[in-house]
C-alpha cells in the first residue's frame, strides 16, 4: 500500500475566495505525490515532489509564495527526512532559492549535515544547479504593506511577542509539508515555509528543525505548521516518534500532541499531519482551519478540505 498527506498551513483562513485554488493546488500536490509512490518510487521522493507543487502554487507560505519578515525580505525554511536511512537535510533562512525543499534534499543526499543556514546555504543550492528565484520587490512590497496595515488595525505594534501571534493566527498560515508511506514501507517528511509573517529577520522556525517540524523513523512521519517556537519547545517530532515507539497510531499521537500544544500554550498555536506504518493517518490542529488533503493507494480519486 502507498499513501501521502499534505497540509497547506494551520491558521485563521479568513480568505474565503482563495479557498478553490488552494484545494485546487493541495489536489495536484497529491497527485504530484501519488505518481511516484504507484510507480513503486520513494516516500522521500514522493514528499518532495508534493512540496515542490505547493512552493510554485504562489498561494500558499513557502516558495514563490513566501511572506515576508520584519523588514519586508523573504526568508525561508525546509526540512526533509528519510525514515528508512534516519537521514535528514535542511535549509533555514535561504534567500533566492525557487524550491527550498530540494535544497534540503540535496543537504540529505549531498553532504554530511544536516542543516545549511542564511546566505551559504542559498550559494550551496545554486551552487549544486537549483534555479533562483528573484523575487518580484514590487508584490513582496505590496504584500508586506498589506500585512502592516492588518497589523497596524489591531491597533497594536509589533514585538517580537509570540502572544501577538496567537491573537493574529492569519500571520501563521499557509506553511507546507507532506508526510507519505511507500509500497516499500518507508517513511518520509518534508516541510516548507516563508515562517512567521513580519518575523525579525535571522530568525528560524520549526520546520527545518529535524525532530521539531520535521521528522520520520520507521514508524511514522510528521510534519508540523504553527507557531515554530512552541513546536521546537515541545520537540513535537520526536514526541511523536516516542508516541508511535509506544505502539500509538499515527491518529492517536497527532491528538495526544495537539493536546498538550494547547494545554501548555493555549489555542491558536499550531497543527500538524502524521502518517504511521500501517498508513493510519493523524491530522490535528487547534487553529480555525488547516488546509489539508490525502490519497492513497485504497482511494479512487485525492480528497482536499480547505479551511
Ligand atoms: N511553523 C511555521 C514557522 O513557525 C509557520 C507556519 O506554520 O505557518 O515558521
């Protein structure tokens, strides 16, 4: 059996009228996925090929479509793991890079690390031939007004006050990843983000963080959205992994999770996507909505929902 699980991001998904492309785009992500994973291919390549989809859509955070920091510059974060091999590759705060995901493999596949940072690992990627992406200033600019402006409505100034997120969830939103189950049996996750809307510039998220907002062993795969800090603080992934070493699903471990997100730092905090072994799926989150969707080898056609 084959299966993959994408999400577009937990958050406020207030934006009603961009709810058909993004289903649209979280569809042709799985299928994206699905191609490789009924030829028999890898859950690694399947993960990233599906992240690839939703970092060119340009309607979600993370590549073309990434949202800007304090200083109205893209910065971005990937993260990709192989359950099989327990390897692992990240990028964090790369610049020009059209497909951080592929950066992160290429960390994975190419080298001894695990995570690449700023401005060297935006030269590893081109470096290694993955396309630039120049931004266009003009719509980064217009994007990054917009969002001052919602911010400035609520009457309140920025801080580098992760409280502030959780009253604005729709600066949160729109992060991607997928976590996919091969006819082999292996494992795999991938994760990618433009990060928090107006974050300080420097700073970084969970999902380049493996056992954070990435991971996956032989038991179950995960890839998280929310507010990075409080994923990296619970090291949601590798509770996860103990949760399923414990004999919990996918299903059960994504809940007990999102629970404890919540009890220790209240609602709007965050939502992640689980897939264990035996293709049980986890999808839990305590935001207003979660762009999410899954195939499998089991289902006739992918399912999308959006919020
Ligand atoms: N988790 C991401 C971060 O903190 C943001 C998101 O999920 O939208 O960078």
């Amino acid at each position: 059996m084959w299966c993959i699980v994408v999400h577009g991001g937990a958050g406020l998904w207030s934006e009603k009228e961009k709810f058909p492309t993004i289903k649209n785009t979280i569809l042709k992500s799985l299928e994206a996925g699905a191609f490789i994973l009924s030829a028999g291919g890898s859950a690694l390549d399947a993960v990233v090929d599906s992240v690839m989809v939703l970092e060119d859509s340009g309607v979600l955070n993370a590549g073309v479509g990434a949202y800007p920091n304090l200083v109205g510059e893209i910065e971005m974060d990937a993260g990709v793991m192989d359950g099989k091999s327990l390897k692992a590759g990240a990028v964090a705060s790369v610049r020009n890079v059209k497909n951080p995901v592929l950066a992160a493999k290429l960390v994975l596949e190419r080298t001894d690390h695990v995570l690449l940072v700023g401005e060297w690992a935006s030269k590893f990627a081109l470096f290694m031939g993955l396309p630039s992406l120049n931004f266009d200033r003009n719509a980064n600019l217009l994007r990054y007004r917009d969002l001052v402006k919602k911010f400035e409505e609520g009457n309140t100034r920025y801080k580098s006050n992760l409280t502030l997120y959780k009253q604005y969830p729709e600066l949160f939103h729109e992060t991607v990843g997928a976590v996919a189950l091969d006819c082999e049996g292996n494992l795999a996750s991938a994760t990618s983000t433009g990060g928090l809307a107006l974050k300080l510039p420097g700073r970084v998220g969970d999902s380049p963080i493996i056992g954070a907002g990435t991971y996956a062993d032989r038991n179950i795969a995960v890839s998280t959205t929310g507010i990075g800090e409080y994923i990296i603080l619970l090291g949601v992934g590798i509770r996860a992994s103990q949760y399923a070493e414990n004999g919990l699903s996918a299903k059960d471990a994504a809940e007990n999770i999102i629970q404890l997100l919540t009890s220790r730092f209240g609602k709007n905090s965050g939502g992640l996507i689980a897939l264990d072994k035996n293709g049980v799926i986890g999808i839990s989150y305590n935001t207003p909505g979660m762009a999410r969707g899954y195939y499998s080898s089991r289902m006739s056609e992918p399912y999308a929902e959006v919020p």
